[in-house]
C-alpha cells in the first residue's frame, strides 16, 4: 500500500503519526520486524527525509541508516543520536522511533539554525533491538560496536524457520555493497526514548536523566516433587513443587524489599505439571527476572536466591535445577554528558530527576565501549510494548528541545 | 485380541492380573473407560466369573453388573459389596478393580464354606466412578441412589464430541432393556480399595477403616493485575498477581498447617498470561482443592480464604475472581459397620488404623443414602492413577479375609 505522504510534517507528533504508517495494525498499533517489507519501507522513507533535512544519508551493511552533517573542526569526532526503527509484534508508536525523529528533526533546526558543527553529528536509525523477530537483540548496535557480526546471523532463526542471515541478504544487506556497521569513530551517544515506565508520570517531571541502564539476570527455575492425588496424599507427606514455588516466590519479593534501593525482580513465567486441579504438580517452572544498576548488589541477591531455593527445597525434598540463561551487565552512563543533559535541562527550565532504565537500550550496547547518555520522557501510565502506549505532544517537544541544545552543547 | 484366559485363578492376585488384561496398555497401565470396548468385554469377564461362583447375575440399565447371593430369611435386605471397573487413562491394576475382585471372592467363599446367608449379598462391579471419559463422576453408583438419571446422560461428551447417552446406547443400556439402576432396598454397602496414600505404609498397618470420606471444595481464583515491562515498571507501582498469587498460596497453606487436624490443600493448576519471563503478568489463574471431613472446618477455611485473597488483593490494587465450581460434602461412615470392622480386624490378628479418605469413592455416594463403610489396604509409596500403583499380595489377601469376615458377621 502506497504510503499516503504526510504532506506537512513539522512537529514531533506528525513525524511520529508518519512513521507509525509503516508497520500500522488495525488496532493502532505498530508491527515493523527486523528485514520484513514494513521495516525496509520505513528505513527508505527515514533515510529520504533525513536527505531532504540536507543530512549526508547511507545505510551500513546491517541495514542502519545514518544522516550525516560533517564537522567542520574535529570531523573524525562523531556524536551520534538516535534509537531502533523495530518494534514488538503489535507494538506502539513511540518506542525507538520518538529517538529516530527527534536525532533527525534536531540536527535538521541545528543546521538550519547555526549551519555546520565542529564535530560531526550523525543522526541513526538503528535497524533492531527488540528481539521481536529473531531470537536475539540490539542486532544494530551489537554490529557497530563489535559485539556482533556476520558470523552471528546464521544460527537464529524466525518463527517460520527464516535464518537471521538469509533474511538480512534478501533485504540487500549482509554481503559487502555496504559499509561495515562497524565503527571506531563515534565519541558519544545520546539516545531519546520514552521512558516505558511510570516514574516521570507520577514525579511529575519533565525529563529523567539516566544513571545507569540496570544489569539483568534471568533464570528458569525447575523444581521437581511428586506427582500425587490431592485426596489422598497426607499434606506431611508432600513434595508439592507448586507449594515451594510459591513460598520462595514471596520470599525473594519480601528480600528484594528489604534492599535500601529497589532491585527489580519479576515472575513472568510459571508453569505447572501436569497443571490439573485434583492432582499435586510432578514439576513447576518459573522465571526470575532480576535488574538492578549495581553488579555487587544483583551478585549478592543471586547468592541468596541460589542458598533460599536449595534450603527451602531441601526441607521439602524436592529437587531444584536454577539455569541461569541470561545475564547483562549493568551499564554506567557517562557522567560528563550526564552533567551537560542537566545543564540543558536547567537552562530549558525543564524538570529533571535521576533515574535508572531498568529495560535495555541501545545506549547499554554503545555505552559499553563509548561515552552515552539516555534521556527519558514519560508515558502515560507506564504502557508500552502496546497500542496504547503514549506520551503528549508536549512532553515530546520537550526531550526534542532538550536533545537539540545538549547536542548542540556537545558539537558546536 | 481374544483375552489369554488365566487357567488357574485362586489367589486375588491372580484374579487382578486377570482382569488387568482388560484394556492394558503396553507400560504395564490399565485403561478401561465407560462403555469402551475394553470396559464392555471387563464387565462380561466379570458377570461370566460371578456366575461361576454361583451367583445370580445381571446388568442394570446403566451397566453396573451385579452378583447375588439371595438371604434364606430376609432376602429383601441386600448388603452390597464391590467398587468400580472403570479406570483413569493408563492407570493401575488394583484401583476399583481391586474392591469388585475382593467382593467376589468373598461371596464365592462364603458361599462354598457356609451356603446361602440370611440376608442377601450382592457383589457388584460399578461401571463408572473417575470421571475419565466423561466430565462427570459416579455414574454407576450415582444412578443406584437415585443422584443420576437418563437425563444426565444427554449433556456430558467425550473428547471426540460423543455423548455418555450415545455412548449407553451404543453398548446396549440406558433403553430399559434391563432393571432399573435405582435401588431402595440396600441396608448396607462394603467397599474395600486401595489406600492411594502412603498413611498405611509409613504406618506399617494392615487395614485402614475409613472413619470419613473427606468433603471437597474446588476454586478457580483468577487475579486480574496490570501487565507490564519488567524493566520499566517500579515496583512500587506494580499491580503484580503472580507476586499476589505466590503470597496467597503461601499463606493458605500456612493456614492449613496451623488447623488441629489436617485439612488437605492444593493447588495443582496455575497458568499466567502471557507468561513471559520479562513480562509482568497482566492475569494469573491458579485452582484450590481443600479436603476436610468437617463441613464447619470447610466452611471457616472457605471464609478466611476469601477474606485473605480480597485482602491481599485489594492492598496489591489486583481485581479477584473466586469461583468455587465444585462442593462435595463430606460423608461419615456408619458407626455400627465401622464397628464389626474393628472387630474382624481385631478377631484376625490385623494391625488397623482409622483414617479419613482425602479421595472420593462409590461408598460416598452411596454413603449419604445407605449405611457404609470403607476398608484400604496400603498402597506402596501413595502411588496410585499410575501403572505404577501396587499393593502386595499379602496385603490384598489380608483385605479379602478382613472383607469376608466382616460379610459373613453382617449377612450370616
């Protein structure tokens, strides 16, 4: 379906109803996965207006866009703003692509206002980070930084058996036409985002400025017990696994608590076996999910969570396997562009506050091996990975105006 | 497969490999469903072996088979004696078969040691008590006190969409061919079964006397919460109902703990949605099964686990839904055959115990019309709905000798 063309897009909100176009569901929603005909239309469509703004555009070799405007001092000093065209299947309008829009609407009134920058500044559209399609994520920024390359595309593979590799070479990526995504230029990243959580909406505030992105540790918990009727097995005899799942499900959630600063801790997933009213479970499975910005805090909770779930299971007799599948360090963001963030924000009388991101960003991925920042506005109610997720006009022009001054405190 | 017929079949354990023929499965199971082909040729084997012993056998119109012993002065008082054929998918040898076998047995011997007794015996083989084809439990015993009818018949279905009506007919019953399955004129019923817990085991006992079979209660609790990112998302504004579902779980069982006598809680059933480990649950459902043989111990239970889930709940701002789909009262057995049970017991030599049945069985049905009594023997390690399940052969025979010792004080 042929686009139908905002024709006049000036502020933040009709950039972001322009491109919530490409991908849109019945429901409002938005479903672009990494490589399909939605992404690759919307990557085009970003990449021609970010040359209509004057930005010199490409593509890398992984399908990122980038819209360059050449320092005229320091060129090889590369600033880079943005976040990830993806989304989640059914997802919303803002997430990854409010960063997108304001990196470019910014640098367009940069250039338009004061011509040229010292140091480069590039505006990105970062081709994945969600993880919706492939079993992997931050495809794009893993790339730039390294931690991923070509040799990792062959093994994940879509839901319909499509491998990472495959998929990246029938967009036209993949096989050397392009740039490397790599690069060993970039002398910071700020990335704007909608903050996906409640903390701005209830403080009231205008714009947090994160500390840290939260280190994250994942966990499928197996506990196995006996099987047995509910009738007639005496409750002293039990090795119920449904019973001490759920005791040190609330424990853990009592001792996370107790800790001076919040450490987030979640139960996603439980199953039971064989999961039937009359019948004690043979076997559960539940997910643990545990963030906190501090390595030496999330080392000590996975010590007391490992100790609390072989006590309780030893008292009951139950055998406990804890696979620890996932674990992502947590990433300090730079303090001296978090000084600047504060600044611009002060002097834009915009209203601040400190805060952790407790999900993963780019900003995570990049700030691991170059100086980043993350600034945050609100959403309404704290909703996103959903149709209804949503942030005001207003508070939208507020982060464009705050990235705008801070980029052009950090490149002119 | 023309059943391999057991030439030589003296001892009960004989006779329980026998009719485990009927519907084995290759894992050593046993599954024989209401009017299956495996459940018609069990119940023919049954009647035609009844008849061998002598007794006067028949159909009633739903297929519960019966053998009669007719009392030479008051024939019109009929004690009734045996348990069901039917089965759970792939179950074990002894769980219904076990009390039918014993019955027969007991009336075959006493027959050829002593003649006919004074009031009537009868051993009958219930054609239906789990509940495994059809949703719906007791249909044998159910239609002899007058609980079920044709009626029921027409609604329940098999998971291939076939009727327990269909069904009936299709086997030859339910068209008035054959006696109605309602009785009046039963002074007593005896039904001896497998523990199906390991009381009897821990205990070292012969014989249990079951003093009561448990009251049931059966809830489906679905908590209503606020999915979310388990990044984003603070705990402090979480409306988390795996973290209230966990806490309620665990109280509850608390709870039961602290009760004087054992009150049996389960919860064998739980799902979340979407169940995704970096997903706050937006829905949790989990089931309670409690088991008392007081109906006052039941209904306090009830009204404080309403209390703490509302309470729980509303402090957590989670939306409770708490239905109770099944309510069995608790049925005592009758005190002057609980007595003579003792008794023969006491007269043979074997260790015995009182106990409360956490399982239903026929003898709760026929429990609340009829005087009643249980008797189990151990089963090893509680295992039962299982090809695992097992009773030793001295510990089947001491039920049988117990059984027909307590037959011969009620009927000669």
């Amino acid at each position: 379906m042929e686009k139908q063309k905002l024709s006049v897009k000036n502020s933040i909100t009709d950039y972001i109803e322009w491109l919530a176009q490409y991908g849109a569901s019945a429901d409002g929603g938005v479903t672009r996965l990494l490589y399909t005909k939605e992404w690759m239309d919307a990557q085009l469509a970003v990449k021609t207006e970010m040359s209509s703004f004057g930005l010199e555009t490409r593509f890398d070799d992984v399908g990122n866009v980038f819209g360059r405007l050449s320092g005229t001092q320091s060129p090889d000093e590369v600033i880079v703003t943005g976040s990830h065209i993806d989304t989640v299947i059914n997802g919303g309008k803002y997430d990854g692509a409010y960063g997108v829009l304001a990196a470019m609407l910014a640098l367009k009134q940069l250039k338009e206002t004061y011509g040229a920058p010292k140091k480069t500044l590039e505006a990105v559209s970062l081709c994945e980070e969600e993880g919706s399609r492939f079993p992997m994520t931050y495809w794009g920024s893993g790339n730039m930084t390294g931690v991923f390359s070509e040799q990792d595309a062959k093994e994940p593979r879509d839901e319909s058996g499509v491998s990472l590799q495959t998929a990246m070479h029938e967009s036209g990526f993949g096989k050397g036409v392009f740039q490397s995504a790599y690069r060993t230029d970039i002398s910071a990243f700020v990335e704007l985002h909608i903050e996906q959580g409640k903390t701005l909406e209830m403080s009231g505030r205008d714009l947090g400025i994160v500390t840290s992105i939260a280190g994250q540790r994942r966990y499928l918990v197996t506990l196995e017990g006996e099987c047995n009727h509910a009738g007639t097995t005496s409750m002293k005899w039990r090795k119920d696994p449904l019973a001490a799942s759920s005791r040190i499900i609330h424990e853990l959630l009592l001792r996370s608590d107790e800790l001076p600063d919040e450490l987030r801790l979640t139960c996603g997933k439980i199953t039971a076996e064989p999961n039937v009213a009359n019948v004690i479970p043979g076997r559960v499975q539940f997910s643990i999910d545990i963030r906190h910005q501090h390595q030496h805090v999330l080392e000590q909770f996975h010590q007391d969570m490992v100790a609390l779930i072989n006590g309780i299971c030893l008292q009951k007799g139950i055998r406990a396997v804890i696979d620890e599948y996932m674990r992502i360090e947590p990433v300090p963001m730079d303090e001296r562009l978090k000084a600047a963030a504060f600044e611009t924000a002060l002097e834009n009388g915009f209203s601040c506050e400190e805060m952790v991101s407790g999900a993963g960003h780019d900003a995570q991925m990049i700030g691991r091996r170059y100086p980043a920042c993350m600034l945050f506005v609100p959403s309404r109610g704290g909703v996103s990975h959903s149709p209804k997720e949503y942030t005001s006009a207003r508070q939208l022009e507020i982060g464009v105006r705050a990235l705008t001054d801070l980029l052009y405190k950090l490149a002119y």
